[in-house]
C-alpha cells in the first residue's frame, strides 16, 4: 500500500501518487479523515466540484489479520453538512490493498448524467463509460459487472438513489458470493459518488491476503492470538456467529431501550418476530443460512442469507436494518423487514435512514403505522424518483421538515439506530457529540449500558456515560483506522491482551513500534481532525445536542427522559 | 400601547400584562427580537412548543403619522432555524396599537389540528374554535370573518400552508378593502401560527389614528413635513404611486440585475411583459387599480388591483413576486404571474421563496422552464399537502437538496429576491449576513447600487459595499421598530431632513428627547440582539455567505461574480 489513486472525474485524468510522507502511518478513519480536513473545503457544496470521495483499507487490509476487512469511504456528507466517515465490508477493501492502493481519491465533477466506472486491475486504472450500468439496481450493477470481469472482482457501487443525489443514498460493496448488500450507507456519501458520475469501481486483484508484511512469523502469531481472543469471546465467538448481530432484538427489547413506533416506546410486543433467533429459523428453513462471512478471513461471520418468499435473497439483516423496518415502524413481519432491507440494497440507500424516514413520514400520517406493504410501496417509489421517492431518498430529517414533524429522531441531520438514548444513555451521548451525527457505531455504549461488554454503566443514569462515550470514541476512531470490524472492540475490551495483540499486528506489519498508548493518541488525532472540519464548516456545540423530544417525552417502560445537556460538551475535552 | 396580550396555546390563557419597563422604548423588529432572545430558547425546534409568536406594532403605528402601519411578527423560523421578523402592511398594526396593545405574544402548542382564533376588541381578548375556517384559503378566511365580525375588522391569517406547517408559510394581512394579501411572507413564521393552532387574529378596533401622543401639535407638525418629504421625493413621490414597486422591473433588466432562469442570467427579454408599467396599462383596462394603499394613512399607495381573466383579483403584484415568477422562472405571461401570486396569497406561501422553489425544481428539469401554466399546477398542489405541494411548501433549500441542485439561490435556507448579487453586490453582502437570511428588506443596496438614492457605490465592484450593507442594514433595522414602511428610506436617505423629522415624531409621541445618534444606537441593538440569539442557535460566520455557484459562475451581461468571502465578517464589527 504505497501509492494513491487520484481520479479526476472533470478531466477523466487518472493518476497514480506516492503517498506523502506524513499519511505514511494512516489508514482507513484516519487516512480518509486527514485527506478530508486537507483537501476539501469545509464550507463547499457537498454534491459540488469541490467535495471529494476516498476510499480508503485500512492498515491491516489485505493481511490475514482476522476480520480486518473494512473499507472506509469519506467526504463531506450531503445528509449532515459534517465530515463524513463510513465503512463498510465485503471483500474490496482486501482487494485494494492487495493492489498496493492505500487510498482511491475521487476529485471534481463532470456534467450531469456522464457516468463512469473506474477498473482498476494488477495493469493500472481507467475510466470507462458506465454504459448501460446507468439506472440500474445494486444487484445488477454487480452482476453485469461480475460477468464481464469475472466472478471474482471486488465492486464498489451505488443504486438509483445516488445517482439522483439524494442524501441517504449509500456506497455499496459486495462479499465474496457476489451479494451486493454490504453498505458504507451512513451519510450520503452514494450522492457524492453520484455528483462524481461514478457509478462503480470494479477491483480485479488475484490476491486477497498477500499485502506486504515487515516480520511475517511475528505476524502470523499474533494474528493467530488475536484470532483465539476473538473465538474465546461470548459476544465475537458465539453470540455473533450464531445469530449474527440480530441476536440483539430481544436483548435490546428486554432491555427496555429498542425504539418502537418513532421512539415512542421502548419496547415492541413484536420483536421475537423479527429478532435473530427467528431469522436463524426461517433462514435454515428456506435453505438460506443463519451465518455468513462478509470477507474472506473473518472469524465472526455475523452475517446471514434470507430468502424470501419471492425467490429474492436478503443477505444480510443486520439488527439495525431489522430494527429499522420491524419495531421502528410497528411492523412484526419479517418478510417485509426483509423486502425493504432488499430494496435499501437494490435501490442504494441506508437501511437505519430509510427506516428512521419511513417511521417520520408515519408519524405524518402518511403511511400507517404496523403496515409494511404501504412502506415497501413508498419505498418502491424512490427507484423512480417520485416526489414521494425524493422525500424518502433525502432521510429522516428533510422529510420530517417536509411534514412538520417535530418528533424527528436525529443529530446533524442523521438519523439515530436501534438503541433509544433516554435508556441507553452512553449512546444518546455519542448520537449528540460524534462528528459523525447520530450513529452507534462512533461510540457503542450498548457495550458497558446494557451488555455488560468492558464494565458496566448503568444505562438510565447520567453518572459515567460522557467518559463511556469518550473513551469509546476515541477506541473506535483507531479501530476504524485499521480495517478491523468494529465488533473485534466486544473482545478488545473485555481481555487485556486485545489491544496489544492489535497493536502487535501493526508492528509487525509496518516495523514499527508503537505502544497501545499509540493507539488512543491515533484515536484522539482523528477526532480532532473530524471536529477541526466541522467547525470550519460551521458547526457549534448548538449542534451537539438530542432533538427537543428526548428532553420532554419520557420513554415507556423505565419512563426515563434524556437530561444530559451542557455536559455532553465535555465529550471532546481532551 | 401600555399593554401585552400574552396567550397560551396550551391551556388557551389569555393574559393581559403590563409592558416592562425596559421594553417601553421598543416597537415593531426592536421589540419581537428582543422578546425572542429574551423568551424563545435558541436551540429549540421552531414547531414546537418552546417557540414563540409576536406581533408587535411599530412604535408610530396607529398615529396620523405617514406610512407607518408595519406590523412586525417575530419567533424562530422553521426555515432558516434564525430568529426572524418579518413585517407587513394592511390594516392590522393600527388597530392593535389603538386597542393599546404593544404587542401579542402567543405560546405554547395545542394538540394537532385543534385550531383558534384570537378575537380582539375593545371589551377584551378570547380564544374561540376555528370551526369551518379551519382548512379555508386566505381569500375566504378573511371574507368570513369580515362577514362575521364586520368589514372594517383586521384580520391576521394563516392559509393551508401554515396550517400543514410547512416551512414557507406566511403570516397574512389584510388590507382595508379586505384583500387578504399582504405578507410578513419571509422565513416560514405562518408554520409557527400553525404550530400554535392559530387560524387568525381578528382585531375590531373602532379607531385607526388614536393612539395617544404626549405632544399633538408638534407631532402633528412632523407628521406633515414627514409627509412633504415622501411627496417631494422622485421614488416614494413618483415612482411608487405611479406603477408601484414593479416600477422596478425594467429599471433591474435594464441594470443587468435581474436574476433570470434560476439566476442563471441578469437579463430576460420578457422583461416589460411583467413590469410595472405593463401592469398599469392591463389593470386600468380591465377596470383594476395601478395604485393603491395598503393602509390608511400612506402617501406612496405603491400598491396596484389586477383582475384577472379567470375572474379572480390579484391586489397587488409587487416586484419582487412579479420577478419570483416571472424572470426567474422565464415566464413573460403577466396572468400566469399574476395566478401564481393570488394562489400564493391564498394558500399562505411567501411569493419570493415559492417563486425561487419553482425556480430551483425547474433546474432539477421536475417543471420545464418558461412554463407558466406547469408552474400554476405545480403550486396548486400545495393546497392539498400532496408530496409535490409539500417540497414546493418547504422552499427553495428543501426542495433544491431534495433533488440534488447546487444551483439553489438562498442563504441560510432562505431564498434570494429580485436581484443578483454578483452585479448588485451591496445586496449581496446583505444576503450573506442579515441575521434573517437571504433578505433584501434587511439591507436594500439597491438604493445606492442601482437607484443612485444616497450616493453611488458600483455595483460590480467590492469596494464600498461591506459599509454601505452595514449602514442600510443598522437605518432598516431602525425603521422597521418604528413601524414606517421601509420605502420611507428612499427619501429619508436623499433629505438631511428626513432622519431629523422621524425622530421629531417619535419625540413628540413619547415625550422623549432622541437625537439620530439615537436611531442608529437602536439599530445596532437591534442587530445585536439578533446575532445574538443566532450565535446561541449554532449560527457562525460559515453561514454567512453566499452559496458556492455565485463564486464560479459568471453573470451575464457584465460577465462577474461575485468575490466577497472574509471582508463579509466586517459588516458585523461594531
């Protein structure tokens, strides 16, 4: 990984770089944050010539250090006006790295409706027309791109709903069975992609784990170490591999924090329904499968294969998308969740956004609350671009203005996931204070609130949750700049030989040696950086706040409100 | 005007109270700003119950004094998230001032769709059910009540727009021939009335010019002189009362300022198709008025009565709408315009941002330009909350994000009027940094930028327009707490005389013994109230420039853009 790919969607210019010195020990989160903070003008019009999108492995892609996968993708995001940092599996983050690209940077604008993709393969790069790719659903794009350049590419894509710029479209990735459902769908960065006319990149790599590695037996051990830490965890080497993350419905439901009918209750008498358990069940039934790697070398294997009753294959449901659709929306069937899911994938959206906007527009009175055919056909429209489509491809809270609504669950602009913070307040901390706007995965404080993951901070009090969140932020910041999945953090931060290992991992690969110390200093470097951007695009404490409804609605069944206020100005105090 | 009618939405209270001390010398925009940063929490949600309404008279209002029935309406706006006063003409500032009200502050928020009215009189103050007003257009709304409680009431009103609080909504006057058409149109504060349950505000008051004066024989002297000084005046003489203010059209055209096609060019060839002396010409034939005054007491009568073929009157067209819907959307078809200014009138939209919102769905390709008749259909969906009438109900900003335009003419989230700020850049420095969004009231460069009233400063050129912005908007702010309608300032700013005599008035009135140093320590208070509670709302010197395309495109015909960044943060540095 040294060298950088810069495309100029303007003049179609490709070009190769060296990587500059000082980005030399970056990667993912922190390399897509830094080129950000240097590159992009903070005030500038997200879908403008002056946004740019990278795509960035982190440090330990392409390696076979376990699950270390990710791909992250930043920018400046046209749903929060905020940087913009998400990352997503499957397997193009390994292929990337493996053709020694430590980031792909995706610079200009070209006249509208010229759609490109990018190849990029052992030979170099170019720029080729999109061609009949142009309209087409996720599923497509993939599949018409794996048979014309093999059934082994990586793809990086985006729907319809890029393509029209709407600001909750996402960048999707497939996994190795050609499932075009794995999304950096938080925060709109499809629309970039799409101001960009980039319709996808197809990455043709015949390696998968050969990246470079300094000491390669000190490698091999510690990834084998981190491997067994990762096994020997309830939550990474069990929990997750049996029911994926949906195993979280009814602990979360129980837990009294799941957000049910627009936030308004915290638990749904319908959650089994769409919980984990029950997805394993009619999953296996249907000849699909309860479990699922998204990448080649992951050891939870989270994931899982719905088929569906119309022959179509949702692969995965994740606790946030089943949330999202199911509770959130009063809806008990998971066939529905499971078709919405289907169509967040094909059409290019973010499921949690595509929820959180659906339960908005109910709360409207626009759909009924409980009736997933009305929200499948509402969604439906967004293919299409109806006006009905345009105001759910903008997300929860253009559409909510849109209404009136002032029950609008969000944080700069981006809806909140399945976890109520009046209940769960560590995450309500994080949802208000992340440069990010409202999202678990900044600072998941489910871990010490509700699953006693890493101590335990008790999830209705304010006591402890701003130096929950903190410290979390700061963890997943470094987490986010390896390529790790953020879940590896489950056994991280219950066994003290977790960030070490992570960190022997790093040393070995790059020669260095670095101190874990290292890693909360990476941690907080990248959040200052992230803060740095959003302050010079205008945002204040003002903005680090939970909308009002939190702080006068109290929350069946613990009836607790959310009161943290000026404290959470302390989240960023370091 | 000793007294504030306070009334709770809640628990529909209505309180009488006595006007604080430190609140005496306030009228008019000194009085709702400073009631907003006392009373409204600045990060609250504009809908909800946190945010407050207020009406307030001007501090000449309801005297013989020349042109001064400004009734100014105050809160948060739901559509630039900025405190907010918009003002209006009609019959309703004279007649809650000779009530002897200072102002109205309404508060609180009941269920939804539980709809009053606030009926005002000489006896008192009561909250009564909307009943069947409830849903009605202004035109009827207004005919209703002036059939139920006499035709000499003044009616304060919000159309279907507010009541679906949608982000544009205006607030409504009405004149005294009972033509619901007169706007505190700007910033969506209709949303708020509708937020409050507020259908309208009747006020039955046997007087117009009654309001006590401490010293009649003086005032009554400088009310006429103040009225010579208008009359004596080119613009507010002549100008004004012979075609109104679409006198303005060609005047603009001609300057190579009239944002035309989206602003995408100073210059439309149907210019003197929509201008004022076309309107003139059409409405006198048809049996309508070129001139006309909006309330009793007004030497300019700016204002016009055209009938249209379909049988409807439009009274009036003012330039700004004339522009909206004509020029900027490349329509040249003076019915058309004047169909889309009564649906605007009727259904509670500010022309100026529904004008831009057609603009900017026209740009997305949703409406083709130079369509009038589309652009009718188009508008009249908002009556019906369609999702259509529901982005073009939100304004320019939603509904340009909602289909990815960069080209969206606003500041923030407020749309620009009738002149292009590269080539009247006076205008432009006060669109990027009134406190109330893009606003041309707030700081009419166009005096001298075009018009040569109170020197000359180049349009096309920097030089001197931080400091002409920054005194016309300290003189505007001054003159809308005094309740005078701002075109006052034409001649004001020509006449040494002018400021002299304002002042004269307001002594004799009051008792007090101001100097025009005075006026200007008003202004800037007033100014820095509103900074103030924006600051608190998360506002910074980000927001306060112009959208990017202003800074890349140039305007023909004088082929410039607009360069202004930084020097735009000395306009607030007093």
């Amino acid at each position: 990984m040294d060298k950088i790919l810069r495309v100029n969607m303007t003049t179609k210019e490709v070009k190769v770089e060296p990587v500059p010195e000082n980005y030399a020990a970056l990667g993912g989160r922190a390399l897509t944050s830094q080129f950000v903070l240097d590159e992009v003008v903070p005030t500038c019009d997200p879908l403008g010539p002056l946004n740019k999108l990278i795509y960035a492995p982190g440090l330990l892609s392409g390696t076979s250090a376990p699950s270390s996968g990710r791909l992250s993708v930043g920018g400046k995001s046209p749903l929060t006006g905020t940087i913009k940092e998400s990352n997503a599996g499957g397997i193009t983050s390994q292929k990337i790295a493996n053709l020694g690209y430590k980031a792909i940077i995706v610079e200009g604008k070209p006249a509208a409706g010229d759609f490109s993709i990018l190849k990029i393969t052992t030979e170099g790069a170019e720029l080729l027309p999109a061609g009949d790719l142009a309209g087409k659903g996720g599923y497509d794009t993939v599949a018409m791109l794996r048979e014309k350049y093999g059934q082994k590419v990586g793809v990086i894509f985006i729907g319809p709903a890029g393509e029209m710029l709407m600001a909750n479209a996402g960048v999707g990735t497939n996994d190795g069975d050609g499932n075009a459902s794995r999304y950096a769908g938080r925060g709109g960065l499809g629309a970039v992609m799409g101001s960009k006319g980039l319709k996808a990149i197809v990455i043709d790599s015949p390696s998968t784990f050969d990246v470079p590695v300094k000491d390669p037996e000190k490698f091999k051990d510690a990834a084998k170490k981190f491997a067994k830490i990762l096994l020997d965890h309830p939550v990474c080497g069990q929990g997750l591999p049996a029911y994926g993350t949906n195993v979280l419905m009814n602990i979360i439901n129980e837990a009294g924090t799941l957000p049910t009918r627009n936030f308004k209750f915290g638990r749904f008498d319908k959650a089994s329904e769409v919980s984990g358990e029950k997805l394993a069940e009619v999953a296996t039934a249907r000849g699909g499968k309860a479990t699922h790697a998204c990448h080649p070398g992951c050891v939870m294997r989270c994931s899982n294969v719905y088929p569906m009753p119309n022959g179509k294959v949702c692969a995965p449901i994740e606790y946030e998308s089943a949330w999202a659709f199911g509770p959130n929306l009063e809806v008990g069937d998971l066939d529905d969740v499971a078709m919405m899911n289907w169509l967040c994938n094909d059409i290019g959206l973010d499921t949690i956004e595509a929820g959180a906007t659906l339960g908005v527009l109910m709360e409207a009175g626009v759909i009924p609350f409980g009736d997933g055919k009305a929200a499948i056909k509402a969604l439906e429209e967004v293919r299409t671009g109806t006006p009905l489509g345009r105001i759910i491809g903008a997300g929860a809270t253009f559409a909510g203005k849109l209404y009136g609504v002032t029950r609008i669950p969000a944080v700069k602009g981006q809806a909140m996931p399945a976890y109520d913070p009046r209940s769960c307040r560590g995450n309500g901390v994080t949802y208000a204070t992340t440069p990010m706007g409202a999202d678990h995965t900044a600072g998941y404080a489910v871990t010490a609130n509700i699953l006693k993951v890493g101590g335990y901070v008790d999830a209705t009090k304010d006591e402890g949750q701003v130096d929950l969140s903190r410290n979390l932020q700061i963890a997943t910041a470094a987490v986010d700049a390896t390529g790790l999945c953020l879940f590896v953090a489950f056994a991280v931060l219950d066994n003290p030989e977790g960030l070490p290992t992570v960190v022997e991992m790093i040393n070995a690969m790059y020669g260095t040696s670095l101190t874990t110390d290292d890693v909360v200093v990476l941690g907080k470097s990248i959040l200052k950086n992230e803060r740095e951007f959003n302050e010079k695009a205008g945002f204040t404490k003002a903005d680090d706040r939970l909308p009002e409804f939190f702080y006068n609605e109290e929350l069946p069944p613990h009836n607790t409100m959310f009161t943290l206020t000026t404290e959470l100005d302390e989240v960023f105090n370091f």
